[in-house]
C-alpha cells in the first residue's frame, strides 16, 4: 500500500463568485424593484412639476400682457377717461351686431385696462360689443350677459394712450366713418390730459400712419361739425366728397350754415338718411345756386359754375337689402355698384326697373 495525499481544493472567496452565480431572497428582489419603481415615479413627479411650473410662468406672462381671454362683470367696465370716436345718436348696425353675438358668440373679445383707483376697468377697445352686452342682459335679464370676455391689458391708463389704441383698432378694421375720426380727434384735442394744442396735432397724433389726404378729409369733416354738428343726426352716412365739398363751401359762405341748420331741422325727427344728405347736397352746389332760407334755390347766371368745361358730378353711398351701394351720378350718366350680379337678372325685370328708375327721377 502506498501512503499518497491528495491536495484539498480551496473553497473559493464569497466575493469572488460572479453576481450571475449569486442568488437573491425572495424579499431583497421585492425590496429592490420597489425602491427601482419608487425612483422612477419621483422622476416622473418631478418632471410634471417641472412642466406645471413652466406653464404657469407662461400663462401669467400672457396673461399680464393681455393675450388672456377672462370674464369681467358689465358693472365693472367704465368708459369715463375718454370720449369714445362713436357719435351720439342711433346706432342702426347696434341690432345686427346683437343678433350676431347672440347666435354665435362673441369672436373678438373687449380690451380693458385697470382703473387707476382700483375701481374695476376702464374700456380701450370693444365700445359697440360692450353695449351689445348690456343690450342683451336688458333684453333677457339672464346671467349669461352679466359678464363679457375681455383682454386685460396691463400698463398705465394714459388717456392719450387710450385714444390711440381705441382709433387704431378701428382704422384697421375700417370700421369709422370719416365724421367718427373727426370727432375723436375733437375729443383728443380738447382733452387736457393729451398734450394737443389744437385740431391739426390731434389728427397728426391719432392718424399718424394715415397719408395726408386722409388727414385732410379728416380735418374738413371736424370743420362741418363744428359748424353744423349738433344739427345732423346722421353724420356717419355723409361720403367723403360730400362732407369735404360741404365743409369748403361753409368756408367760403359761413352764412350758408344756419341755413343748412334750419332746413335739417324742418325735416323732423322722422327724417331719414336719404332726406338729410339731400338737403347737404343741395348746399353744395352753393356756387351755382343762390340757396335761401326757405329752402328754395335760385339759378345764377351762367358763367362761374360752368366755366373750364368740368363737369358736375355727384358720388354717394346708400344702404341696401345687398349691402352698401355706391352711385356716381353726372350728366348724362348713373353708374351704381353693389354687390350684386345684375347679369343673372331677367332682362325683361332688368329694363322695367331701369325704366322705373329713370322716370321715377322726372
């Protein structure tokens, strides 16, 4: 027999076992995917948190700038710092927009600054929408016309900023007659609180972006109100060339006004546009005619009206079923553009129409 010893093996080190080899407890794999989904969950928290509080630094600064539609109560919105460019009187497209808001809603909510005071808003843009609200909530007593949406502009209430803002808004959208110009810049040019010293730095001012004509037409238009204003009940409807012919006529004949004056108001208060821009009419041609006050209108002598071969023409617009019409009438000559395709018209309907138009003039 023959003594031989085998060298044991060493068990090797617990740390040396490959982490593949080692097995985990039922709980330390519970421990450890619960802490694993925890994390994850804290990650995600945070990025919500995150994104929440960049929404809201976003939306405060929209909000502060004015791009942020909110509810205001009526009773909250004032309109005591300006002069709004809307005249007096009867407002006849009031009724459309009502209807409009009415069935559709309202597109373009109001634009408001905080008082100085702190007490509520005043109004820089939305005059005609916020009287078609209040018009509503009479009309219907219901909760809904209590509040109307509105921009919250932030800043200063500067009235030479206000009227600014509540011009522009409507030069852009067309929306003011030449009569509704001149009466904001009366306004501006009459508030203290503007730095205007007369009629010709408020239309410079407000119409900064307008050519000259148009700050010409504007300052004619401010002329005749001054003179004859306070008689008319529908300024807005006077055209262009009317309103500045007539304002060059009462510059030349200042005796003509309180005519013009008293043959407006024989009209009554039942008279329409029609019959008032006629009387207007009429008084421009003051340098063919003698105009007296009873209304009646004697020819001169030939000579002064005729002379240099131009001819007399008349342009102006009228409302219609079909929208605006606008008419130029000269000799021999009545041209009338609508919106409208008179081709599609039944020719025989077309001539009687013509013709009753024709000898219905005498």
């Amino acid at each position: 027999m023959f003594d031989i010893e085998l060298p044991e093996d060493e068990a090797p080190a617990l740390d040396a076992v490959a982490p593949s080899t080692q097995r985990r407890g039922p709980m330390a794999s519970a421990i450890s995917e619960n802490a694993e989904a925890l994390q994850a969950r804290k990650s995600a928290a945070e990025a919500i948190r995150e994104e929440n509080d960049a929404l809201a630094h976003e939306y405060v600064a929209l909000r502060d700038s004015g791009h942020v539609v909110q509810t205001v109560p009526l009773d909250d919105v004032h309109c005591h710092m300006l002069v709004r460019d809307r005249l007096p009187g009867d407002d006849i497209e009031l009724a459309e927009l009502v209807t409009s808001i009415r069935e559709l809603g309202l597109s373009n909510p109001i634009r408001v600054l905080p008082r100085p005071d702190g007490q509520g808003y005043e109004l820089v843009q939305g005059y005609r929408r916020l009287c078609a609200y209040r018009a509503l909530l009479e009309e219907t007593g219901h909760a809904d016309w209590e509040c109307v949406p509105a921009l919250i502009l932030q800043g200063a209430a500067d009235v030479a900023g206000l009227y600014r803002r509540m011009v522009d808004e409507n030069i852009i959208r067309k929306d003011l007659s030449f009569a509704e110009m001149a009466f904001a810049a009366q306004n501006y040019a009459a508030d203290p609180a503007t730095e205007a010293k007369d009629l010709g730095e408020a239309v410079a001012a407000l119409f900064q972006s307008a050519p000259y004509s148009k700050r010409s037409y504007i300052r004619s238009f401010a002329h005749l109100l001054d003179t004859i204003g306070d008689t008319l009940r529908f300024a807005t409807e006077i055209p262009r060339a009317l309103g500045v012919e007539l304002s060059r006529v009462l510059k030349d004949r200042p005796e003509l006004a309180e005519d013009i004056r008293r043959e407006v108001t024989a009209l009554g208060d039942n008279r329409n546009i029609r019959d008032e821009l006629d009387v207007l009419r009429r008084y421009t041609k003051a340098d063919e005619f003698d105009i007296v006050a009873s209304g009646a209108t004697v020819a001169k002598p030939a000579g002064r009206a005729g002379q240099g071969g131009a001819k007399a023409k008349t342009t102006f617009h009228i409302r219609s079923a079909f929208g605006q019409i606008k008419c130029t009438a000269g000799q021999g000559r009545l041209e009338i553009k609508v919106d409208r395709d008179f081709s599609s018209i039944d020719r025989a309907r077309l001539e009687q129409a013509i013709a009753s138009l024709v000898d219905g003039l005498g």
